[in-house]
C-alpha cells in the first residue's frame, strides 16, 4: 500500500504547483451515508451508499474551483478501490484516478498528510473521523484527531460536517 501511496503522490506533486488548495474529504460517513448500508453479516454495501446532499454540494464546489484540487482519503479493503472509484463518479464528482486513497487504517490518513505538506501549504482535511454508528454509540478515532491537529492543516471534523449533514 505504501509504494502505491508513493505513486500517487509522485503524481500529484508533478501534476500541480504548489500554490494549490488541497481539500481532502473522506467517504465514510462524511460524504456518503455509510452505516445505514451495513448488512446484516456486518458487510458494508459500498455501491449502495447514499450521500450527504450539502456535503456533495461543498465537494462540487471545490472541484469546480481551479486553485483546489480534490482527494478522496477513506479506510476500507483495497478490493474496493474500484466500486469506490465508480461511486464518486456516479456522484457527477468524475473523479481523477490518482485522486482516490484508499488506506488500511485511519492514522495512515496523517501519514499521507504529512507527505503532502512537504509540498502544499493550504490543505484542509474534511473528516468526522467516527465509528460505530450502526451500534447506536458514536466513537471516535480521537488518537487520529490529535494527529491530525498537530499537523497544523484546516480540519473540519464531527461537529461541523453534522450541520451539513
């Protein structure tokens, strides 16, 4: 997963200069509406996923922007790639290949983050970085947002993605 990660950001600091805003949404439970579509067996049914209207209007608005560049960052199986990459594309989001990351563990979100910043200077990370919906108790992956918060980009978190939702 590291090499692939590797390659992508080769790709994306060779495709854009520096100066560019860089907005990173996650998918699950940011974007789309993830645990209403937990099956029974606890598989989740990613081509089903429904989305968060204002959420997918703020993602448009950004991709329309010339001076922002969109990236997607969610945990799940890499054998999804594919059924993610074509959900954003049925969102209209027509989605870049090299912009969708799929990554094995939330904390890998800030390893990635902090690669960009070698690069970037305006990022900010749209993410609720919560679990457990489906058993009616919220968590939240809080060592992820301290990590997060050190690195000094805009992050835009749990409360403030529940007014758009």
């Amino acid at each position: 997963m590291y090499f692939i990660h590797s390659i992508l950001l080769v790709l994306l600091k060779m495709r854009y200069n520096k100066n560019k805003n860089i907005k990173i949404f996650d998918i699950d439970n940011t974007l789309a509406d993830t645990y209403p579509a937990i099956g029974t067996n606890g598989e989740i049914l990613f081509s089903k996923l429904s989305v968060f209207p204002k959420v997918l209007e703020m993602v448009k608005r950004d991709c329309a922007d010339t001076n922002t560049v969109v990236l997607f960052f969610t945990v799940r199986p890499l054998q999804y790639w594919p059924v993610t990459y074509i959900w954003l594309n049925r969102q209209s989001l027509n989605s870049i290949l090299f912009h969708l990351f799929i990554c094995q563990y939330p904390m890998q979100k800030v390893d990635l983050i902090q690669r960009l910043r070698k690069k970037f200077s305006k990022i900010t990370l749209i993410d609720d970085m919560s679990y457990n919906h489906e058993k009616g108790e919220v968590k939240f992956y809080s060592n992820v947002i301290e990590a997060v918060k050190k690195t000094k980009i805009n992050y835009i978190g749990y409360s403030e993605l529940r007014e758009l939702q």
